[in-house]
C-alpha cells in the first residue's frame, strides 16, 4: 500500500497549510511574552500538553506554589494543536509495546493508565473544559491476512487486561466501516476517547490562569543553569530565578543535553477533507464513529470530526538529519500525495471530495516509544518527553510523575520501571540518521512479509525502536 506515484487526483493541492485544529475564529489571543526579571518557585519550560497538565497539578498541590510558565510560540502550537486528538489511557503507547518493554509491570502500568484518564475527564469537568469529546474507542484495522492474526493476539491480550474489546472480520467489519481495503478490526470500547486537541490545550491554559499560573507566550528559553539553591532560567530577553525547573519541550530540542540524546524529533502529517455530504457519509457506515488505525508498522490514523470530516494521518514518519526542526519541513508534498492515494485506496468510494487542510510537525520519539524521564543539576531539574504521538492523555500522567521527581517523592509513579529507567539514547549522526533510514525501510518490508527481518530483530533484542 501507500506507492510513491502521484495519485489521481491532487485532491489537496489548494488545501489550507493551517492545521485544521487551529483554523477557528475563536482561537484565543496569546498571553503577552516575558520581560524583565522574576522570581518563581517552579518554572515550566514549554506550553504543551505536559507543561500545562503541570501547571495545574503544582497548582492543585499547593495552592501557594508560585508557578510560571514559559511557551517558546503559543499555546496549542506545535504537537499539542496539530495531532489527530486520539486520547489514549495507554501510557506506553499502547499494550503489545507496554508487554515488550515492562512485562512485569503491565498490569500496574494499564491500571495508573485507566486511572489517569478518569482523572483527566473529571479534572476537564471540574474545569468546565469543552474538548468536543467523544467516548467512541478506536478500532485498529487490517489490511493483510498476517495482520488480521496479529488483531486476533492481540484481542486475547485486551481481553486478558480487562478491556472491553470485540473483534470483526469479513462481513462483520464491512457492518462497522465500509472499504475494500480492509480484512478486520479489533475494536477497544473504552480506554480513548476524540477530542478537539487546540480546544483542550486552550480549556488546560484558562484553567492553569484561573488556578493563578503566570504564563507567557511568545518567550523563547534561552539556557539555564545553578543559581545556588535553584535555578536561574534566560527566558526572552530577561531571565527568572526559580527553585525547581520542568522542562516539557516535546521534540523541540536545546534546553538539556540529556534530552536532545535521547529524542529523535520526526515529522508526522495529516490531511483534512471537506465536510462529507449525507450520501457520502452513508456510503462509509461508520455510524459508531470510532478512532480507526492501521495495525501496521507504517500506519494510518483517521477519524470523523464534529462536522463529518475525515482527519486522515501519518503513515510516513520523517527525520531531518541532525535532528531538524524547521517551518519549511511542515510541509512535504511528497508525503501529502502518498497520504491521498492510501486514502483513496481505502474509501475508493469517495473518489472526488476535496482536502481543506494540510499540515505536519513534529512529534518527538525515544527508542522505547513512551514518555522517558529524568533530572538533572542535582534534583533541581526534571523532565518528561518521548511519547510518540500517543501523549495526548499520558501527558497529565508524565507531568505527574515529574512533578513528583522534583518534589522529590516517593510514589507509586517513582518506583515504576518506566520511570526509573531512561530509553536508551540514539547514537550521534551520521549513524543516528542511517538507522533511522534502515529501520524505515525494514518496517516497510515488515509491513509487506508479515515478518520482521534480520535489522529490526536486532533492534527489538537491544530494545531498540522507531515506526510511524
């Protein structure tokens, strides 16, 4: 699936570069930027899904804490405004990756899962956040006799965790979602939820300033280092004297060395269709409006939105050597005509509607495919990064557990495997780039065979990873 040729149709040549997300009239005004000097006793470094699920857990922890926070662009930017807003209770981006890399604590690491998204939802409510949620689940659908048996193990495996889950085949899944393309789909009910990613950003940010956060947009993080007991942070041209520092700064990389080793930021895309008319809609069924994926190592994400788009996403995964990150690399015509002709490989029946919008950005991965953490400059700092386009709900957990390192406490959170034990770090280039362009290529005949090669087996007994 998914040839490189142009398709028919360049559906989405005049599509809108402004991710769809944040093509609203209602987008907030930013907070003004940073100026001058200030003093703090946590400074926040970076305004995603992390930093503002931070912000308000400090809050929540101590009313008095004087907590500010510090966003290089504007809220909602970047990963946190430009993803397919799958909310997923998984915090290791999902069970087969999770029984991979902490077997021994899956059980503890599905129940926190489930626990931090009923928490999240309640904490929405409390907040009167309006994300457009809605509690639909995600289907993974295949594409390939090798993967309709994957689903089947996998189905015993949700089962086995207390999931309500239900597989279709054939005919059955033809019931649910209508195209050729697909055999099968493993249907998880619960445990992920839609939402409209900019507008839980935008509810997290008036709650944060409700709770008495001080946050600035617009403030670009210049370094940081030791002042005594704390931190003195270059944020703009001033600069803030803080006790403790959570960096939560996605795939966007400089603040610490130790992060920038263990991040790999790559690009992710989506396109966006015109909202479908009654017709086209009743020839899709989906009337139960599941998240679907692909189970590929090289997938898809599609949902319906609240006006009956198709938000349709990923597939290619693409590094910049030297871990680049640029505005020009958030557009890749390449990658928007291979992500059409897959789309309508898939709803064939859909031949002619048109895409509005079109975007990428970065999304940051580690080697083990979930949130990694760590401090450093003796405590004073920590972090929570690496999660791999599934960090929309583990997210408030990350920010948790981070805030729980720097507070320095002994948790059920700090004792976990998955905190205590930082992904591995990518090598240096040239050779961070090579593999990243082997693995690519070897996911790809994975995907074809329905058997991982020499390359990837080498990489799963070192714990090694990087797919789409």
């Amino acid at each position: 699936m998914g040839s490189p040729a142009l398709p028919r149709t360049r559906a989405s040549v005049d599509a809108s570069t402004i991710p769809f997300w944040l093509d609203t009239a209602d987008r907030p005004a930013p907070t003004e930027p940073f100026r001058g000097e200030a003093v703090a006793d946590l400074v926040i470094v970076g305004g995603g899904f992390t930093g503002l699920w931070a912000a308000i857990q400090a809050k929540e922890r101590d009313p008095g804490r004087d907590v500010l926070l510090l966003e290089a662009e504007e809220i909602a930017f970047g990963a946190t405004g430009r993803n397919g807003g799958f909310l997923d209770a998984s915090l290791t981006h999902g069970q087969e990756n999770g029984a991979a890399r902490f077997p021994d604590e899956l059980e503890t690491l599905e129940r926190l899962g489930r626990e931090n998204f009923g928490q999240l939802f309640a904490s929405l409510d409390r907040y009167g956040v309006d994300a457009h949620a809605e509690h639909t689940g995600e289907m993974t659908v295949g594409r390939r006799p090798h993967e309709v048996q994957y689903l089947r193990e996998m189905h015993e495996l949700l089962v086995g965790l207390g999931y309500d889950a239900q597989l279709f085949e054939g005919d059955a899944l033809q019931a649910q979602v209508r195209s050729p393309a697909l055999l099968a789909g493993l249907w998880e009910r619960d445990g992920l939820a839609l939402v409209d990613p900019a507008r839980l950003a935008w509810g997290l940010r008036d709650a944060a300033l409700e709770l008495g956060v001080r946050i600035h947009e617009g403030t670009r993080v210049r370094g940081m280092e030791r002042d005594g007991p704390g931190m003195v942070v270059g944020a703009g041209p001033g600069r803030v004297r803080a006790r403790r520092v959570l960096l939560a700064t996605n795939g966007f990389r400089g603040t610490l060395r130790a992060i920038d080793r263990r991040i790999v930021p790559v690009y992710d895309y989506i396109l966006v269709t015109e909202p479908l008319t009654t017709a086209q809609r009743d020839s899709l069924g989906w009337a139960n409006r599941q998240g679907l994926a692909d189970a590929s190592n090289r997938f898809h994400y599609f949902r319906l939105t609240s006006d009956d788009r198709i938000l349709w996403g990923g597939f290619d995964a693409i590094y910049h050597f030297g871990n680049g990150v640029r505005p020009e690399f958030d557009q890749r015509p390449e990658t928007f005509d291979v992500l059409e002709r897959n789309f309508f490989e898939t709803f064939p029946q859909l031949e002619g509607i048109r895409f509005t919008h079109r975007w990428g950005g970065v999304i940051d991965t580690c080697t083990r495919f979930c949130v990694t953490f760590g401090s450093s400059h003796g405590g004073r700092v920590a972090y929570a990064v690496g999660y791999t386009g599934l960090g929309v709900g583990a997210s408030r957990f990350g920010a948790a557990t981070a805030l729980d390192l720097l507070d320095d406490l002994q948790t059920e959170r700090t004792e976990l495997a998955l905190v205590r034990k930082r992904a591995i770090p990518f090598p240096p280039e040239p050779f961070r780039w090579l593999g990243v362009q082997l693995t690519r290529r070897a996911l790809a005949r994975a995907d074809e065979r329905g058997t991982r090669g020499p390359w990837l087996r080498v990489l799963d007994a070192f714990g090694l990873g990087f797919d789409s």
